[in-house]
C-alpha cells in the first residue's frame, strides 16, 4: 500500500510532538509537512524546545517547517493533516485545509461542536464518521474530543448497556493538558487549582454528543444528566477523574466488573496500528490506577498511553463508582487523532 | 480566672506540634505536661525534629516529656488532655484518662464512633457535647472529626436548612492528613493516590453522625444517602473538596449564596478564643480556594486555620455544587478539640 | 516624624506584593502611590491577582493605579519610590525618576552596575551609601543585590575577616525568583534546570562591587576569584547555595563558628524597623538549613525573612564550606530594598 | 553459551526491579532465583509493591522468593549473585555467598572499602577487576560506587589525562537514591535538605579509590583534593551535580570540549550488553541535562540509563566547571552491577 501523505499543524507544542513521535514509520501515513507559526518556516524541527520524554523523534530533526498555507501543503500532496493548532488559529486553518482537499484530524476545539462534525472515540461512537459525508468541502474535518472528556466516556462506554442516567465527576488533571507554557510553576507548585477554563461546559456538551445517537443526518444527543468539576492538581501526564453514576436499573458489582474486564475494542477498529486490543485496563488493587504508573498502558507498543486504567470499582444499588486514568497526551490527544485516520482510512474515507 | 492544667498527648508528631502552638499564652489553658512514646520520658521537648512551619514554640522547648502515664498525669493537677496518639494508643490511654478524671480532647479515631462520645464540630452540634455526661467515668472524652469530614460538614452546614438528601464528594487531600512520616515520597511525588486506607467509611460513618439528632441520650444520625471519594494529591496542607449535593426542595443560587455569605458563628461559641467570626468564607473569585493561599483563613489571629474556605458555587434545581477547602491539622484536628474544650469549659463541664 | 510619602513601581509582580506588605504602616513611609503597566492606570490595587501568601494587604485594596508617570509623581509629593519594575521598563523610567526628585530603591538590575549607583547591602557596606552624592540628579539610584548575590555576601560577610581569596557557589534557586508568571510549571515539576540566564555573571560582578571598596569616590570591587553555578530547583522560596570559601589563612572550626554565631547587625543599621538584630541564624542542626522551614528568620517580627540561615560548617585548614538560605523576595528583594531607604534616612538623605 | 544461573538480593526495592528489569532476556545470565527479606520467602514475584515505571516484569511474576539462605542458593547452581541489600543484611549476607563460591556483584556499601574488593566503574578502572584474585574465597564480591560518584567520576574521566588537583562538588540528588519508603514527602516536598546522612565521606573515600592506581595487589588511591557536599531536591531519578575541577595545568575550551565529545568506551567493555557506546553524551544546549529528560540516555536500548550527560563546559585557566547528570537507578546502581558481570564473564572470571 502506498503510504498516505500528511502533515502535522502546530508541531512544536506537546501535543505536536506526540504526533510526531506516533508518525514514526507509521504504516499508513508518511509524515511530509510540518507547520507551526510562520516564523517558524524555513527552521528546522530538530531545533524545536524538547516537551516530551524523548524530544523530536531523530528521524525528523533535518524536516524544514512550512509556512502556514493549506494551498501549499495541498499543493505537495498532503491528504491527511493531524492539527494540533490553538483553537484561535484552528478555526481558520481548519477550515481551509478541508476546502483544499485535506482531510483534517484535529486535537483543537474549534468545530467539535458543528453539526457536522463528529467527536470520534471510535470505540464508541465510529458509526459517527459518516457524519462528514454531509461537509460540503472536498476534504473534512474530524475531532478527538477534550482530554477529560475522553477518559470519562471511555469508562462509561462499557456501562452504556446498562443505562446510564447521571454522572457526576471531579477530575484530577495534569497540567500538560494545558499545553507549553501553560501554567505557571508559582500557580501550581503544592497546589490545587479549582477551575479550568471552558473545561466543564466542554465536558457536559462532548460527552453528550460523542455518546449520542447517529439519525440520519445529525447526532442526537444523551440526555443523560452530567455535572462535572475540571481541577487541576501537580502531576505532569495522566487525567484521574472520580466518578459517580447512576443507572436506570439495579446492577451488581460482578455484572460491571465483567462489563470491564471483558471489553475489547469493537472489531470496526480491531487491527488498526493505534487501536489497543484492551481499550480498559482494569485495576483489582485497591489504590490504582495512578498517574506516575499507569499512563502508558495498551498493547501492542503503537498503542501505548492508548488504553484507560479503571478501578476502585463500587457498586451500591444503582450506583457505580469507579476511577478512570487517561493519557491525556496519547489517548485524550494525538493517540485519538491518529486512531481516527487509521479509521477514516479502512473505512475508504482517504485515498492518497 | 486560674488556667486550667492541660498535657499534650503525643506531641512530638505534626497534630501534637499544632496542639503546642496553639496552647502558648492560651487564655484558659496553662501547658504542663507533654507525652510522647516512653522512649521519650525525660527528653526535652526542644530536641524535637520540627514538622510544623515555626516549629515547637520556643517557650515549650525546656518542657521535659513525662512517662505515658495517666495516674502521674492526674497526680501533677492535669485536668484536660488533648490527644493526638496513633488510633492503637489512643485505644488504651484516653479510656484510661478519662477513668481518672482527665477529660480527653481527641484528635484520635479510637472513640469517634462510640454511642457516648461526641464527634463535636461545635458549630453542627455543639449540643451533642451533653452526651459525654452519659460517659460512667470521672472524666470523660471528647472528639473531633477526621480532617476530610470536617471540612465537608462545615460546607454543608449552611445548606442544611434546605434539606439535604444526598451527597457526592471528592476529596484533593494534603499529604500531612497521614502524619509523620506518612507518605514516603516515592509514591506522591508527581502522583495522585486514589485510596487512602479506612477514609471514606469514616466520612460517612462521622457525618452521618455529627449532622445527626442528639434525642435524649443517643444521637440519631442523618439518613442522607453519602458518597465520598478520598484521594491524595501532592500538597502540604489543605483538604480541598468537590462536593455535589442534592436537596429536598430546588433553591436558587441567591438563596443558597445568602446562606454562605451570612453564615456566622453561633452564639454559643461566640468570642471563644479559638471560634472564628466567620467560619465559612466565600469566595467570587472563580478558581478559589486553593490551599497555597487560603489555608490560613480566621480571625482573630488565635482563629487562623479555623476557617473554611467555600467556592465555585453552582445551583441547578435542587442540586448544589461547591468546593470547599479546610486546614486539616487546625480546623481538622488541632484547632477542632481546642474549641472543644473552650466551649467545654463554657458551659461548666471543666473545672481547675 | 511627619512620614515619607513613597510610591511602589511594578506593584502587581511577586516582589511588589512584597513591597506592599512590608509598606503596612511602616513607621517611616506612607505608601500614597502605586503603578505597574499604564493598563492598570485608574484601577484598584486590589484587583490584582494574590501572589504571596496573604495577598495585597487590605489596607491597601481601595488604592487606585497611577499612571507610569514619575513627573505625576513628583507632583503628588512622592519622595521615595520602591522598584520592583522589570528591567526594560526600569531603565527609563528610575532614571527619570532620580531627575525629578525622587530617591528610588530599586530590586532592578538596570543601574547596579552603574559607577555611581551603590548596590546596598548595608551589613556589608553601608558606606557605599555616600555614592548617591555623586550623581548628578536630585534624586539618585540605589539598588538592592540580585537574590542570589545577597544570600552569598551575607554568609561571607563574618568570614571577610580571615581574607577570603576564592569562592565556589552552586545554588538551588527558588521558582519565584523568576518573577510571575516565570517559569513553565512543565519546565520545572520533577526537574533540575542547571542554568539561569545571565544570574552567574551578575553573582560575579555584584559580589565583587558589594564587598568592594569605597575609596573617594569610586569603589574598588574584590580581586576575589568568583565561580558560581546558578541552577533552579522545584521550591517556591528561598534560594540555598552550597558555598566553598579558600581564605588567605588556615582558620579553625572554632573561630569560623565564633564569628557567624556572634554576628550582629552593625550599629549603623541598628534599630531599624526592617533590620533583623541578628542577620545570620547559624544552624547546629546537620540538615538545616531547609527552604521550607527556615526562610521567615529575623526578629523583630517586622524583620522576617531578613535573617539569613547558614549551616554545615565544615573548616579544613584555609578551607571553609557551608550552605546558607535566604528568603529571595524579602532579604533578595523588597526587604533590602526598604532597610536601605531606611538607612538613607537616618543618614540624612531624604526628607519629607 | 550456555547462561550463567543468577540471582536477585533484595529484589523488591527500587534498585531490586531495576536488576530484574535489565535481566530480562539477558544474553548472558537467567535469573533463576530471588531473596529478599525471610517473610518473602514463598511469594511470588508478581506481589510486589511496584516501584518502578514498567514494575516487575511479566515474565518474572510467577518466580517465588527463596529464603534468604547462600547454601540453598549455590545447591540450585546460582552463581552470580546481583545484590541490592541494604548495608546491614548485606555485610553477612554477601561474605558468605563468596564463600560458598558464588560471585556477588553488589550495590550495597558493605564492602566498597575493602582492600580486596574494587569498586569497579569499567571505563575507568577495569584494572580493579583483578583483586578480586585476592579475595580467599571460592566465589568474590565486586562492587558497584555509590550513586552519586558514579556521576562524578564518569565525568572525570574524559578529564583525567589533563591531571586534576582538586574537586569541589554541589549535588542536586533525587529521592530514590535514599530507596523504598526512603523519604517522608514532607521532608522533601517543596523543599531541598542540605545533608544525606553518610554520603560525602562515600563520595571522597571512593572517588580516590576508583581513580586510584591498582599496584601489585592494592589500589593506591588518587590524591586528588575533594570537596563535595552532598544535596537531596525533589526530583524523582538522576542525580544532577555541579563540578567545579582545577587542573595541574592549563587547557583550552576547545580541548576539554574534544576529550568529552570524542570519549568512547574503551575496548576492553566495548560490546557488552549494558555498555553504552558512548558513556559520555556531551550537551551544547545551554540548559542541559536536566533530570527530567536527560536520565534515560544510552545506546543500544538495553544500555538505556548508562550514559552520563554532561553540559556547561566551562574553562578558565586552569579550571573546568561542568555540569553531569547520571541514572542513579541504572548507570549509579543495577546497571552499573550488571556491566560489572559482563566484564567479569569476559575476563573469564565467570563460569556456568
């Protein structure tokens, strides 16, 4: 098969550089382009700021930045641009880059919320991805949903069978969500933060459209009732979040365990380089998952920080409560983007 | 009036320090004995590794450590011990106490849940203090809560006049909750521990408790259904809590606001030293209270720490939601049993 | 006394919050002004985001900005103006400041290495004061050391007796001597940064100016060989330096104690409000001193913070080792700052 | 070749897993046995805390603890024995596996100072290997340097053809060099603790013993001045140190920076599986190495953790300062132990 061309926007940023690093001799994609600001054109990747373990992979450092031009990427054969742009500049390059043609994985917020474009965790909701049939542009855009939201709905999806009518969630999330330079140390350093901005409203209005319902033309959101507390605590990866359910009938403890343990990625994704052959990870000891061991989890390697650590499972009537540990990075970031074309691709929606 | 002679039980750890503190040129209480672990007996205090910002106050530091002996504790005129032993001391030493007259002050776990001693947060129920006359003994004891619910019931407190029904919480909690040496560094470093061993059924178990009806002389707890998580973070002080409350009835956020707002002391401790003015302060600003800035909340100065931070505030229907912060070692433990004693001694039930 | 009008530049930063507290009715000065950027012109003080613990004092909360305007100043009466302005901005504006009228104490680098501007660290050379009367304006210049600088020549100064000829520094800075926002909380959680930009050569040159000698009109720096290593480490405040001194002498254990443990303030500065009586706190304790615990040192309690910790003495021959702390934002910054305005006062050199 | 049957003393601790971790699939030797405290002993492997990124591998969680019994060891056919042992277990424990015939490879400090026991750093002082033919016992103990002058001599070493005089050292040490709890996080959080109990007099003494000249049968150690003290920070792996160097004679920047930029292994290593290619990684970038990205250096990927990064090259005269940061895990303890056992099968010293 012929490598599909690609392009990463916003390349020098955490997020960036994880896309970068999942881009190394990936089967499907060849990375060809990289973007970030202008200023940047012409530099070269290896001398960007290192803001992950690892740094730039050493396969890219001689790669010339190109300057922020959807035509000219088009113009080099980009098909498949993985964005990790600022919402403020997203909104615009974004939607450029679709009329040209390219077909845009993004980790930006900007159109998570149009109608026509889907939040894709494809473990939920792949059947969403049709959605992009009814862009009227030659390419589209797809999302991965906010990083928090990613690992609440990745612990719900094997509870949904049992229905599901009120979460109630208080995160712990690491400050890498928040991008370079993101918080000040002096912010943060023996601290908690109790507010993140526009996280919560995100979370309640994704959440309910990733686990919505495809009819047609147009996703029907849950009605599920969501209140989530987004709070900022001084770990660098991994966004711990408690959770409260509550079902609409009376389950057991042993019915939800095995709903966890026995999840396995739905075979619409089984296979894909990204997709984790255990998407949940479930924890028997008491006190984990934890962000400073769990964060790198899912088989095979490709797939690692892909798969959500669950535990401390309780089960209490119509009640559930558990933790869920995401990688905010991987699997609430680049991880879901890449996950998303791998998709888009099996399912004939790019050609290189 | 004469001071009344008071001991420090287990004074070398970060709850024993705080104790200390807070007895220099206390107005009712005279410091006269110290005890730690026998292997103590006959140190003085100043040789003491310091675990509190400030140290031991340096006119204790010639106070030499007496046995762990109770009859030799009442034999040299102590009349009120505040305790801050491990639960597994506590068991034996503060029964023993109160056998010989000593009235105990407990920052222990051992008797919170026994039917003839107060779980007393004076400003919830300061009539259950009346219970310790059920006690068959000379002396008697008396508790405070554990740090986490301390905080979650001062919270509640202003809301409970609009009936509550069920709560959901989640606690951020301050490595000096587990003492000294507590937590080895290995494992908060860079971390958050989504377990903290025997917690959530205490906070449920004392609240349920504490918030209850003293009906002639058994206390009849509260049926509020309550869910809480105990999960710790990498800070130093401070019990920050995300906490979701369902009520009775709806209530709007002027309403629930005006209570918070309002909230003073009640009279019956009014103008104790330790009683702060304001026992809840409300916060505007969006992302407070975070425990590096408003741990220290309470006047007057005797009464810092004794304050309890609330914010983010949200009202939907018959849902309230709020983050409410506390001083685990003042308002949670040492400052708590202070109290205790100072409204003990108001209302006749000490005496030099 | 009828008190000094006088005017905090820069007030909203890390260092001009401490400037502000340490401003609360101090004996001397009145704080009647305050500026920062010409945004905040016409705001209040008390809508700045809190910085240190305690905030903007309250007294303070209703005091509205100024303009960046030194003539405005002037004309309001403003005698005196603390600077906590970054260094861009400093240039012109302490300048101009000194042409009309106005004696600036200034935490800026700008001028200290100005021949005529004296960098005070009045235990050391109060008599670099008398600089001022070289310059050529109505007001003068003069500066405070950079934070690092200050806690090295303080630890020096009871050693300068033996002949110092060689010093070896490595530090381990605190976060906030970065200013707000500084650095990356991704930069610096769980991490060593073993530079700061241009910290090692000012050590060098201030440290060579400070224990300089004044001779007529110009000051002769130290022909002391200077080598520091100048590196961040994850602690809020407090920068702690590990410090080798090659004296021009074999000295003992003994007589090196005896200096630092008999170190007084000198009788120029005795007395005054922000002077600690005694300067260096010298540590028995192997493991002291400790950020967390030891940077509030100094009495009276107006002195807090100006007291710098020492401890490890080690002496081998003409070898002496130890490692001292200090509080960056208070003895490094504000702090020193406000004891040489109250020196210059007492010798004359403001007036109302 | 047939493998070496090896065992694990005292795998449970931090540097125990780091050992099983390089054993896996190790070319020359099977981990076959394992020891840690007597109450272990019947357990199996996999129900260990975990105290490592990656924990104990999977293929070793069925393995069940031996008692800690050297005859039982050496019957099973063990002859290598990989010791993490704290200092008090190890004195007794690694004599007498010698003595049974079974060649110990240890971290513990026991026997560093031993006469007959080198403290074995190959590319330095592969010579040492040799006195363990002095050792009277049927097998021998080789050790590996405390963690902290692992990192120091390594960057020495390009060093030492100039002729060093003298070494004056500030460490920036991370918490898991003091092991499992090891520190209470509230000694260390947010705070740096100026002394590790024992650790500058380890640093000195083995310093001139690993650089020292091996003669006939007994290492004359060097004469080297050396001053270091002895820092711990809040970081997790790597130990970060300031070096501060003077020289017999006078060098150029450019052939210091050659001496570290060319260094590679010496032959008499070259090849082995835990020998980085090259030990020393030279940093131009003026900040690094920084623990947080620079502690996981070393090629091939089983050598990962054994190369020492070096930065800040300064030359003055006759005086070099430096920066080097090294795996206090890997290159200072297991991996270090490991190398040594390659070595030792190398030269023959080793048999099935």
């Amino acid at each position: 098969m012929q490598k599909i061309k690609c392009a990463v926007l916003g390349a020098t940023g955490v997020v960036g550089q994880h896309f970068l690093r999942l881009l190394v001799d990936h089967p499907y994609f060849e990375l060809t382009s990289i973007c970030a600001s202008d200023a940047r054109a012409g530099l070269a990747l290896g001398t960007v700021k290192e803001q992950v373990e690892g740094g730039v992979p050493k396969s890219f450092h001689q790669m010339i930045f190109d300057p922020m031009d959807v035509t000219g990427l088009a113009a080099k054969g980009v098909r498949v641009a993985f964005s990790a742009l600022p919402a403020e500049v997203a909104d615009k390059m974004e939607k450029e880059a679709a009329q040209k043609g390219i077909c845009v994985f993004s980790n930006a917020g900007s159109y998570r919320m149009d109608e026509q474009v889907p939040i894709l965790v494809p473990e939920i909701n792949h059947a969403h991805l049709q959605l992009v049939k009814q862009q009227k542009t030659p390419g589209f855009i797809v999302t991965n949903a906010n990083c928090t939201t990613t690992g609440l709905v990745m612990a719900l999806l094997p509870i949904m069978p049992f229905g599901i009518r009120r979460i109630i969630s208080a995160s712990y999330q690491a400050i890498s969500g928040a991008g370079y330079p993101g918080l000040s140390a002096l912010d943060i350093l023996g601290n908690v933060i109790p507010y993140i901005k526009n996280e919560e409203p995100k979370v309640r209005r994704e959440m309910a459209k990733i686990c919505g319902t495809l009819t047609g033309v147009a996703i029907q959101p849950t009605d599920w009732e969501i209140f989530a507390h987004c709070i900022r605590v001084q770990t660098t990866i991994g966004h711990l979040i408690s959770v409260h359910i509550e079902l609409e009938r009376s389950v057991t403890h042993a019915e939800v365990k095995q709903a966890l343990v026995e999840f396995k990625s739905p075979s619409v994704i089984a296979g894909l380089p990204t997709a984790p052959i255990r998407p949940i990870i479930f924890n028997e000891e008491i006190d984990r998952p934890q962000p400073r061991y769990d964060v790198l989890l899912g088989d095979p390697e490709r797939a690692r920080g892909m798969a959500v650590a669950i535990g401390r499972l309780e089960v209490e009537d119509r009640v559930v409560r558990l933790v869920t540990l995401s990688n905010n990075l991987v699997r609430g970031a680049a991880g879901g983007s890449v996950l998303n074309a791998e998709l888009a691709l099996r399912q004939g929606l790019l050609s290189a």
